[in-house]
C-alpha cells in the first residue's frame, strides 16, 4: 500500500538494540513495504564520565540480555579499558554521517558502531572511534569529520528525536506501522522475528479492509 512503511526506532549504542539486531535483520528480509530508521538519542553529548550507578546499570542490563537473547555476548573489558561517557549522540550522528555519503551505510555503520561498543572494548562516545568505524566500512574519512559535527547532521538528528518524540516513542528499540498519519506500534520480539512479522502482515491485512 502506498505510503505505509515500519519505522526503526533505535539508537546504535542501545545495548537492548544490539541485542534485537540478529531478529531484526532476519526480519527486513522477509518484508514486503519500505522501512524507516528514526534516531532516538538516548542521552546528550557530555565529557563527563559516567556516574558509578549510571555503569551499574548498563552493566546489569548487558547481563540480562546475555540471560534472555541466545547468541548475544558483550565484551565487559570495555568498563576496564575505557572511560564511560554518558553520551550516544556523537554515535547518532556518525549514523547520519555516514547516510549523508552513502544511504547503504546507515546499516552497517550502525553494526560497525555495535561492534566497537559490544565486541571490541572501544568508545563509541568518542569521535576517534567513531572515525575509525567510518573507515572500516569504506568512507570517505574526511568527509566524514567534517560532516560528523557539522550543523547540518546536527541539526537533522534533533528534528529526528523530536520526531520520535511526537510518535509518543520513549524506549528503544522500537517499532511502529505508518500508513498516512496514522501508527500502529509492533510489538518487539528479541527471539522470534516470524512473530513480527505476522503481527505486520496482519495490521496490515486490517488497514486495507478498514
């Protein structure tokens, strides 16, 4: 149907958003309208460290999703190996950075963020991991400095929070059918990406015999 798509709301150093990301790739796969990535900026560019009960927290829910996704593993020599910033937007915008040079980066710059943070112990809060991200998934690394904290990239990722926030969408990841100006939210499945999918099919179905 025209002007239906499933939007992606996601930050890309969303621990629960790494741990959706093998349900949701098996899930673009299989479906059949356009999708939509929304940042959703889980917190503000600070140079603070973390507070210890910020790091308690993050590191209690890595756990739990180690608990409850088979297959999702962090690397916990990040708390160790680096300082933690309370701060995602600086990796928010390397997302639309990259997108700004090649819409097919989005993706991959999101995995290639993911695995910095998650598999190798590095600090996506900082921008010289974040270049080094860039150049791993074959950008233009200049560009990409300039455009990373340029007005343009920051100004599109807050008309993309505010976005979000007019949807009424506070946790991530998550996702919503758009048809006109109308949402239908799809309930997240971290195990069973069929099970996504026949909920959209089904809204779907109900949208067209509305």
């Amino acid at each position: 149907m025209q002007n239906m798509r499933l939007v992606y709301i996601h930050d890309p150093m969303c621990s629960w958003c790494y741990a959706f990301m093998p349900c949701w790739t098996a899930l673009q796969t299989e479906l059949s309208i356009a999708v939509q990535y929304l940042l959703g900026g889980l917190a503000f560019d600070t140079t603070e460290p973390m507070p210890l009960a910020t790091r308690k927290m993050v590191q209690q829910a890595w756990q739990q999703i180690e608990k409850t996704v088979p297959g999702i593993r962090f690397n916990f020599d990040f708390w160790q190996k680096n300082t933690p910033l309370r701060s995602t937007y600086p990796a928010c915008r390397a997302v639309l950075a990259a997108k700004k040079q090649d819409v097919t980066s989005e993706q991959r710059m999101i995995e290639a963020i993911q695995s910095a943070y998650y598999q190798k112990a590095r600090n996506p809060s900082l921008p010289e991991t974040l270049h080094e991200c860039a150049g791993e998934i074959g950008l233009d690394t200049n560009l990409f400095i300039k455009d990373l904290n340029s007005p343009c990239i920051r100004n599109e990722l807050l008309h993309e929070i505010q976005l979000v926030r007019t949807m009424k969408v506070y946790s991530f990841p998550s996702l919503l059918l758009k048809h006109g100006d109308k949402s239908f939210p799809i309930i997240v499945d971290y195990l069973d990406h069929q099970k996504m999918l026949r909920e959209i099919e089904e809204t779907v179905q109900t949208i067209k015999n509305a």
